[in-house]
C-alpha cells in the first residue's frame, strides 16, 4: 500500500526517439496509468521528423542511413540498441516504426555493434518484461552480445529476455500465428548458450509457452528452484489443448520436491478440474487452493464455482479468505455465506475489491459505475447478514477512496467516525509518476483525503490511539510490511508527510486536542519504524515541529 515503491519501467532521461517509440507502444500493455512523455523527448520528435520521413523516403534507404542520422543529430543511441536486442514491432501507421521494420536480423548484429562502439551499454538499457511481440535474435548476434569485449549482456537477464520470446509464424490459410518448430529449436540453442555462460535460472522472470520437458529438465539441473518453476508452469496462458503437457511440467516439479503450498498464484486456463485435483492429492492446502480459485480471472463463473465446491469438499474454510481482486459473481459470494463466511470478512472483502474500469480514450482507469452500485449492493448484503461496522479493518480501501455514496451506506450501519478517521489516515496519496520516474504526492488525492478527514472531525472522529489501532490490525499489518521491507525510513518518509498533508491543512479546523492526537498518533508510528531499523537522524533531519 505504501512500502516499497519499485520503479515498473525503466528508460533514460535523454532516450532517443527511437527508444521512445518502444517505450511509447508497450506503456500502454503494461500499467493503467498514463504514460506521458518528457518535454525534452517531444522536441527531439518534433525537431526530426522531417529528416526521418527523407530518410525513409529514398529508394536506397539503409542502415547507414540510420547511422549518419543518429549520428549527425546527436541523438543518443541506447534506443537503438534496445530496438536491435529486441526486435519490437510498431503499429504501421508509425513514421518510427518504419524505421523499426527495417532493423531485420540480417542488421541486428551491424546494429548492436554500432550502438556498443557509441557508447552505448547494456546496463542503460531495459530489456522490457512481460512483453512478448519481440522476435528470438540470431546466434551470431546472441553472441555478441553475451561475449563482445566493450560491453557483455548479463547471461541471466539473456535468458530471461530469450524465455520470452516470440517463437510463432503466420499462417496465412488459417489466419492465425502457430507455434514453429524451428523456432523452438533456435530458441533452445540461445537458452543453452546462456546456460554455458553462467546464466542463473532462477532470475528468469517467467515463460512465453509451456518449455518441453528437456528444457525444463535442463534448468532444473542447472539450479531453477522446482518451487518457483512450478509457479512459473502455472502461471504460463496457454489453451487448454496442452492440459497434458502442463500436467507432465506440473508432476516433474513434483518429482523434483515442489511443495504445492508454495504456489502464489495460478492463470485461470490452469484452473482445470485434472490440474486442481492433482494440486490438492499432492497436499494443497483446501483454503488455499479456494485463494487462488477466487484470486483468478474470473472468465467462466460455472467453472469456478465448481473449483470452489470442490475446495469445500476437500475441508476450505471460507473465513481464511484473504481476498480477491475484483468482485465476484453473486452466486460465489452466496456459496461463501452457505459456507460460514462470516458476514465482517464478507464486507472486508467486498469493500477490499477494485471497482476500477479502463478508459482507452483517456489511457487510465476510472471508477466503474455499474460495479460501484453491485458493491453497494453486496455492502448492504453484508450488514444484513450482520457484519459489523467497528471490524471494518486497514484494507478496506485498498484501492481507492470510499465515494460519498459508500461513506454515507457505511456510517448509516453504524461504521464510528474515529474508526474511519483511521482508515482515511492510513490511505496512500502518491502516485506513480512517469515523467519523474518516481512515486510523487499527488495533490488531488490529497484534496479527497482532506475532505473525508474534514467530514469525520466535524461528526466528532478523533485520532485513534496506538491501542485502538492494535484494535484495528493497523500496527500488526504495518509490522509485518517492515518484516518484508528493508526500507523502514521510506516508511518514515511516508509517516512524516502524511502527517504534514493533515496538519497543515487550510480546509480543516483542528482542536488543539486533534493536532495532540494526531501528533501521538504519528510518534507511535513512527516509533514502530524504529523498531526495524529506522535512522533517528534520518527521521530528525525530515520532521520539523510545526
């Protein structure tokens, strides 16, 4: 919720355009948020452009054409050597992708070499993960980039990279891409190769298809955990014609000493009554399995019901549900209730759920209308069943603030004004920012905090006490973030300035009793970050009384 900020996407400040235009189209596949472009990029574009559509307007364009434009316009070349790693293809319409349909492997090598011989390192690029439309490159240019004497690739992010490529042809009488058997072949040529330079197996990050049973085989010898390969198996899309290949993966991990507790997810196209029944006759836990069920996408709802009585037969307990993503379909949250779930967890639950719908126009994700109003229906469900609104704990809004609808559903079932003081304070208010490539305070959310924290004062919220938020799990669910976190000061950063974002409000009217409250509340916190390692100094250094 607010530990640990990785940075998703990785692209330098002074990037080509060329690189831009890579990063530009798979933005869009890899996160809601927008992408926006930095303003100095835009004018490298704009001041080029002309050059580039006289570049690909001459009959005899080449790649020493790209070279003496790069070149000549000063443009950094790390783009160039992403683009010749990995291949990528742009959308036709695309003055940039042009240039990109011309890198064919018959270059890829002069192209890598040039790049290298300009100053270019594999270490400023970013070999983009969980994009698969990049095709294999050729040996001689895998090569060079594993052996070259300026500057090698790391053969464990090679083999991941290769992993993930795209080994499937056109076939035109079909209109559709199959698997070709040649490309497969090369592909395992590449992955031995890395395998020959030391490439670790347990960094790869995940599989394109489901690997044959040698290659599979092969990594394990060579060290992948059978743990996370089973994982991996598991979390391949594949179609449900290659069951019986999964299925011969699955029982290898097995054989190998893979715990089936270990599993931490699972795509829905493996969540087939052959593969869960083997999970659970190898020791899945019942409430775990029902986890995974209910954490899938929910793509066949008949399906999954079945999976979810198939965990009640086997002895699930519906109250060690921990969540699920999105809400599910009524009949499932009905079994869940048959079942004894009990009706505070069920609301848990259902407020947990990201209400959350993609905007392709405006590239970033609103509130969904039509699941807001199921959730408030699920939300009075809950109450009638006899939830209880004081066990409304830390995760409740997850995802986002609570609308004015659900605020007021909330407080007309009782829901204490202190206690959704709470949950407000504890709510994120940075944002992910592209252009900063950075996790920033976003002034809006700020706003929307302030309100709710505003409204709750004014019907008589007080700030909890540390007792109170033992109470609420808060500070057992904060510690356990620090167990995981090797950043305690980052929480510090984040305990400090929300602190200030409340305290220094001009839409709040605080009693001095509040400001006291509020400033225990920070210290207690505070003094919880301390416990894990967190700098004093560092702490002193970022908080000035006010």
């Amino acid at each position: 919720m607010f530990l640990n900020f990785k940075r998703l996407v990785f692209i330098r400040k002074s990037s080509s355009l060329l690189a831009l235009t890579f990063f530009a189209l798979f933005t869009l596949l890899l996160s809601p948020a927008t992408f926006a472009m930095k303003p100095d990029m835009e004018a490298v574009i704009a001041h080029n452009a002309k050059e580039i559509e006289e570049v690909l307007s001459r009959a005899d364009f080449d790649i020493e054409a790209v070279k003496k434009l790069l070149l000549e316009k000063k443009l950094d070349v790390d783009g160039l050597l992403e683009i010749a790693v990995t291949q990528g293809l742009l959308a036709d319409d695309d003055v940039y992708g042009k240039i990109f349909r011309h890198f064919h492997l018959s270059n890829q090598v002069e192209l890598i070499d040039f790049a290298l011989k300009n100053g270019v390192r594999f270490s400023n690029i970013s070999i983009v993960k969980h994009v698969y439309t990049y095709t294999l490159p050729s040996l001689n240019a895998a090569t060079l980039m594993l052996e070259n004497p300026i500057d090698k690739l790391d053969p464990s992010k090679f083999l991941d990279f290769v992993l993930r490529g795209d080994c499937s042809t056109y076939n035109s009488e079909k209109h559709t891409y199959e698997v070709d058997s040649e490309q497969i072949a090369h592909r395992d040529k590449l992955i031995n190769l890395a395998l020959g330079k030391k490439a670790d197996p347990q960094k790869i990050s995940g599989f394109h298809y489901l690997p044959s049973l040698e290659l599979s085989q092969s990594l394990l010898k060579h060290g992948l955990d059978p743990n996370k390969f089973l994982c991996l198996i598991l979390q391949i899309h594949c179609a449900a014609c290659d069951l019986e290949k999964r299925l011969e993966l699955v029982n290898l991990a097995f054989d190998r000493g893979a715990n089936s507790n270990k599993i931490d997810t699972i795509h829905s196209l493996s969540l087939l009554p052959k593969i869960c029944e083997l999970l659970l006759e190898r020791g899945l836990d019942p409430s775990k399995f029902l986890n995974l069920v209910l954490r899938s996408y929910q793509c066949d709802e008949e399906l999954n019901l079945k999976l979810a009585n198939l965990a009640f037969a086997r002895g699930a307990d519906a109250n060690k549900i921990d969540g699920h993503h999105r809400l599910l379909s009524p009949k499932i949250y009905n079994l869940l209730l048959e079942q004894g779930l009990d009706p505070s967890i069920f609301l848990n639950l259902v407020l947990r759920a990201d209400c959350t719908i993609f905007n392709p126009e405006k590239l970033i994700w609103e509130m969904d209308s039509k699941q807001t109003t199921y959730r408030d229906k699920l939300v009075n469900l809950a109450f009638d069943k006899g939830a209880k609104p004081q066990k409304v704990d830390i995760t409740a809004f997850n995802h986002h603030f609570p609308s004015p609808e659900l605020r007021d559903l909330l407080f007309k079932h009782g829901l204490d004004p202190s206690r959704f003081l709470s949950l407000i304070f504890i709510i994120e208010t940075g944002k992910y920012d592209h252009k900063k490539d950075s996790r920033t305070v976003n002034d809006e959310l700020v706003r929307q905090k302030n309100v709710l924290i505003k409204w709750a004062i004014d019907r008589g919220g007080k700030f909890s006490t540390i007792a109170e938020l033992i109470d609420m799990k808060i500070k057992e669910r904060l510690e356990k973030g620090l167990e995981k976190d090797s950043e305690p000061n980052e929480f510090v950063v984040w305990i400090i300035r929300t602190y200030h974002e409340i305290y220094d409000s001009t839409e709040i009217v605080f009693k001095d009793s509040d400001k006291l409250d509020l400033t225990k509340l920070k210290d207690s916190l505070i003094d919880i970050a301390m416990k894990y390692g967190a700098d004093p100094n560092h702490h002193l250094i970022l908080f000035s009384p006010r």
